[in-house]
C-alpha cells in the first residue's frame, strides 16, 4: 500500500468520509458520512470511482497536499479556488496529478462543504463498515480525527482516466446564501401548535453553531403548545430532526447525534439536507412544510437525478 | 407523578421521510421497555421489506427505512402484524455484566456533592450504588454510553450547571434517576462517583461493546491500585 498524499497544511476541518456507517446507532454509534451526498457522489464520480469511495470533506478552508503517487482528483462542492502548483483547475472535473505536485484548496466564497475524490478513494481501515470519521467517538478515518500536517493517506487501487471527466454547468448546483427546506411535521407535532405558524412562516439565520452534530439557528422563537413539558424522554433521532430546545431556538440535527431529549417539531426532507450542510453562519433557511407522500416523491427525484449522473460517463 | 402506561398497540409517530417511530407507552419504565426491545428483536429476526436500521431506547423503536422500497403505512401494517406475533420470537436473555468501578477521589470528583446533597457519607453513596442491578434501556448519546434504569431514589442528583467540556472516558456518573458511563472521552453534565478501568468501546476488539440494551449492569467497588491493574489489563 503505497501513500497518494502527504498533507502540508490540513485546512480548517478536513475529514475522511464515506456513505456512513449503517447499522450501529442502537449501540449509539451515529451514521456520520458525507454531510452533501451529491457533491460527495459526483467528486468520485469525476475520478472514475464507484460513488461511494472514502473521500476527503473539506470545511471552508480546504488543505494543502502534496501528491505522492500519480492519480485523476476532483474537488465538488462549495466553490472554492483550487490549485494545483499555482495553476488553478477548477471544481466539478478531474485533474491529472504527479508525485510532487501541490494541490492547494482555498477558501470556500460559496458553500461550505466540498468533497476531494482521489483515483480509487481514500484507503483508512473500515471501522463498523464504513472509512467515515466519526470524531466525537474518535472512530473511522484516519485515527479517528481530521486530518493534521504531515498525515499521509493512502488510495485503494483504481485504473486512471482515459479522459478527463467534467461534470456540465447546467447539472452543477449554485449555493446560495438562502436556502428553502422543506420538512414533514412531526415526531412531537402535538407539542406544538403557533410553533408550526413561526417556523413555516419566518426566515431563521445559521449562526456559528453548526457542525457536523447539527445546526442551531436563530429567529422567530417556536413556543411549545401551553401545558407541554421542555423535555421529553430521550428517543433516537434522524438527520433534519428540528428539535426545540429551551431557549425555543430550532437545531436541525444532523449525522452526529443518536438520541435526543427535546421536542421535535419537524424534519427536513433527506434531499435538502446536504443544501442545509452548505450554509455557513449568517445565511437564511426557509422552512417549507411539505406532507409525506410529497415528501417520498422529492426523495424519489433526487435519486432519480443522482442516477442521471451516473449514467453521464 | 402518575405511572407511566404501557400502551395496549403501538403509537406511531413520523420521523421525516426516512423514520417511522414506534412508541410503546408514555414513561421509562420497565415493561414498556420490555416491549420495546421484544418488538426490535422481531424486527430482526424477521425484517419487513425496506427496514434498514432499528434502534430501541427508552419507550420507543425507531425503524429507519427506505422510501423506495416501503412507505409508512405499509411499515405500520406489517409492525403490527408482527406484534401479534411477539411471542414467537424471544427476546435475548439479558447478561449480567460486572463493572469494577473506583469511585471517589479524582476518580469521582462530584462523589462529595452527591453525598453531602443526600446527607451521606460517601462510604453509603458507594454501598447503594454499587448494591443494586441495573438495567440498561438504551445505548446512545456516545458509542456504547448505557442509560441505566433503577438508581435508588437516596442518589437522584441533578446535572451540573454548566455540563464540563472534557469528562474523561470510563466515568461513572448520575443525572436525577438515571446512572450511566462514559465510554468516551466527551462534554456532559452528569455528576461524576467514579472511574472504571474497562474500554467499555473498543473497536479494535471482535466485538467493540461489552454490552446491548436489555443487559444488567452491577458496579463493583475496587481501589487505585486494582484500578490501575485492570487499566493495564483491560481487555
């Protein structure tokens, strides 16, 4: 097993992930993984990779890595400047690299979150099924953290390009700084009656705390129903589970968390999650309420769509 | 407070497009929990089409599922269905597991809040907590963290204040009626008795947990230098 990369600079938050890890959340292991799944199928796509392949998720400020063998990378997601010994590539394609170079990832102007996919993906030990890094258990990616200056990587084996691959600018998805998500009432709907008319009805700003364990916001406080108790007995939790703390500020729980002791309102539909995963702190969410059929027909579309692309090499 | 009920048919509840909730009464208690893990052991063993994941806890069973392959009408149908059933499948007969446990000292920074606020000494904190049998009724917060039914009601304490950032991994702790351990090395507010030795996670071992939701706990009192042994030791 040789190293495809050596890391110079790690980025601000710079992790190994993978689809997540299925299966272990009655044991309190939470399903972690890529938080955009479509920039994160696209980026291995772009390298001739099966779409769920181990790749690097980069938070705002993407690393600095020196290549150790030759590989095809491309970087989805976020916009962000992306250099390979000065010369920039670009995001949304494939770029041919050699042992020596430095690939540089700058800061993201648009989006928050953006997936490095490597020739044959990023090699860490499987841990309960999955590569993923799972931080707050110290389990999955490499030793169970995000990456540092001076780790290396290594790729599983994969055959290079026969030509480059770019993804067209009409299938590429724009980050805005306010987003709609749609969620589906419930579990807790009856702990909540004008909380419904605040959260359908008022723009909420993404503060400072968001991560990969969820994302607090801030606006129109969501009351709970007169009588209801501020918590109720801990039950597992879903990602885009909005959950109403005591200070009746919405946290949109997402793949870091396995139980939860506070109402929930609402939860925001799988397909708009990774859209929630690109906000950064200061941008808007407006809350759609949609019913669950419509809910399982967008489900369907974003697998159809996410399929369409496969199909494209 | 009144009892908590068990419920005589599931409630549903709906957990996005990806979740159905089952709920089996409205309170901890150890019947309902019963249920709730009977419920998950037939789900297993016999998984309706598009079950991905279930996770029992206190009084509720998740069943996250895949939308292209069910719905969750049809999920509640075919739970029901197997509810009926319950008696076909067993439950798994719970283990008792020891957990040696150094309480006190640095060990257990908050042993002295817990005794002074119950007018204890400490030597009775330990004598009650590690004299009775607990039953874990779900796993979750961190891998493999137990929330531990049956604290005797002479040690219900409330959280800290303010939770701490960092408490360290094996920690033995109490919050109102619930004890329970730290597997990891994490931020809580639980009022900390003690430290046990054991990886209580460990994903490098065959199997990464010592236990499952529905086993016993007992906590063994031991010393510093037991604890140090077993640390040295632990499997």
């Amino acid at each position: 097993m040789t190293a495809a990369v050596r890391v110079v600079r790690p980025g601000a938050y710079t992790t190994v992930q993978d689809g997540g890890r299925v299966g272990f959340q009655h044991l309190g292991v939470p399903v972690s993984g890529a938080l955009d799944p479509f920039a994160f199928r696209v980026a291995n796509l772009l390298v001739g990779n099966p779409p769920g392949r181990a790749v690097l998720e980069v938070t705002i400020l993407g690393p600095e890595l020196e290549v150790l063998a030759p590989a095809d990378l491309a970087v989805a997601g976020a916009q962000l400047d992306v250099r390979v010994n000065g010369e920039g590539v670009g995001c949304w394609r494939s770029f041919r690299v050699a042992p020596g170079d430095v690939v540089s990832v700058g800061q993201a102007t648009a989006g928050c979150r953006a997936y490095l996919a490597v020739t044959g993906g990023f090699d860490v030990p499987v841990v309960m099924g999955s590569r993923s890094t799972y931080a707050g258990g110290a389990i999955g990616g490499l030793n169970g953290r995000s990456l540092r200056a001076g780790d290396e990587l290594a790729a599983l084996p994969g055959a290079l390009l026969a030509r480059p691959r770019e993804l067209p600018d009409r299938l590429r998805p724009d980050y805005p700084g306010e987003v709609g998500l749609r969620a589906v009432r419930g579990p807790q709907d009856e702990f909540f009656d004008e909380g419904f008319r605040r959260l359908f009805g008022e723009p909420y700003l993404v503060t400072p705390k968001a991560d990969r364990m969820g994302y607090r916001l801030q606006g129109a406080p969501v009351p709970l129903a007169p009588g209801r108790p501020r918590s109720i007995v801990s039950e597992p939790s879903m990602p885009g589970g909005v959950q109403i703390p005591p200070d009746e500020q919405p946290i949109v729980l997402l793949v870091e968390q396995t139980v939860g002791g506070y109402a929930k309102i609402a939860t925001v539909v799988t397909p708009d999650l990774g859209r929630l995963a690109q906000t950064t702190p200061g941008d808007r969410v407006v809350f759609e309420e949609v019913d669950l059929d419509a809910a399982h027909g967008l489900y369907r579309e974003a697998v159809a769509r996410s399929r369409t692309i496969e199909d494209l090499w | 407070m009144p009892e908590p009920r068990v419920f005589p048919r599931a409630r549903y509840r709906i957990a996005g497009d990806r979740g159905l909730l089952a709920e089996y009464g409205d309170g901890i208690d150890p019947e309902v929990n019963r249920r709730v893990r009977a419920m998950a052991a037939v789900l297993r063993a016999r998984p309706p089409a598009g079950v991905v994941e279930v996770v029992p806890t206190y009084r509720s069973l998740l069943v996250t599922y895949d939308p292209l392959e069910t719905g969750a009408g049809r999920l509640r149908e075919a739970i029901d269905a197997l509810e009926d059933r319950l008696g076909e499948i067993p439950v798994p007969e719970p283990r008792t597991v020891e957990i040696p446990v150094c309480y006190g000292g640095a060990y257990g920074p908050d042993l002295g809040f817990v005794a002074e606020t119950h007018d204890l000494a400490e030597e009775d904190v330990v004598a009650i907590h590690a004299g009775t049998l607990y039953q874990i009724y779900m796993i979750g917060f961190t891998p493999g963290f137990p929330f531990l039914g049956g604290l005797d009601p002479r040690l219900h304490t409330p959280r800290l204040d303010t939770p701490r950032t960092a408490v360290p991994a094996g920690s033995v702790g109490i919050a109102n009626d619930q004890t329970g351990i730290y597997p990891v090395t994490s931020p809580g507010g639980w009022r900390l008795i003690g430290r046990t030795p054991l990886k209580l996670f460990d994903p490098a071992r065959a199997d990464p947990f010592l236990y499952r939701a529905g086993d016993r706990i007992r906590f063994v009192a031991i010393g510093e230098d037991a604890f140090r042994r077993l640390g040295e030791d632990a499997p």
